[in-house]
C-alpha cells in the first residue's frame, strides 16, 4: 500500500455454527491503540446471516502516512456484546506515493491541404 492510500477491507465470513446473526452482530476493533483502526469505524452485520450462509464484511480505511508494517485486530461480536471470533488484518506501506509518470503522445499531423488565396 502507499501512505495515506483509501481501501476497502472486505471480509467475507460463514456462519457455520447454529444460530443465525442478525443486523445487532457486529464487526468491532480489538485494540487499544486507535490509529490501527486505519480510520474506519465499527459497522453492525448488513443482513441476517443463517447457518451455512455467509456475509460480506465491509470496512472503508485508509493506509497510515508512514512506511512501515502494520497489524491490527478485530472481533466478531454478537447481540449480546460478547466477542465470538478474532480477525487479522496486517499491511505493508512503502515509502512514497505514486506518481503519474509522462506519456509520450504523438503530435497531430493534418491531413488537410491547405487553401492559399494570393492578395490582391
């Protein structure tokens, strides 16, 4: 990633245990230290999730502005508040931005002939 680089974390997780997680199920940061959250905030399960079924995880962050490798924590929790299963995320950021290199263009040529009137 690069410094201060926006992404989408998504992750997609199956319910294989008996009870169905309902939109009070949440994804939630584990950790004490605020800036591994990369700028996202705790979001509650989109839809009903059945056994069997799975569900796309959606966090909206944003890479920190200095190089460096990263490792951060979150939870599941359900609708009682209790933390049920742990999920890693850890990046990598380099050192500068990217930039837009140069592109060579061509220059246009005319296909036209030009029309000459003389002076009078």
């Amino acid at each position: 990633m690069f410094p201060d680089q926006a992404f989408n974390l998504v992750w997609t997780v199956k319910n294989t245990g008996t009870t169905t997680w309902n939109t009070r199920y949440q994804v939630r940061y584990f950790l004490t230290d605020t800036t591994l959250r990369f700028g996202s905030a705790d979001i509650k399960f989109p839809k009903d999730v059945k056994p069997n079924e799975s569900v796309d995880l959606t966090l909206s962050m944003k890479a920190p502005n200095r190089a460096g490798e990263y490792n951060t924590v979150w939870v599941l929790t359900n609708a009682d508040g209790a933390n049920f299963y742990t999920l890693y995320l850890k990046i990598r950021v380099g050192g500068s931005t990217p930039t837009a290199s140069p592109t060579a263009t061509a220059n246009p040529t005319s296909t036209e002939t030009p029309i000459v009137t003389p002076n009078p």
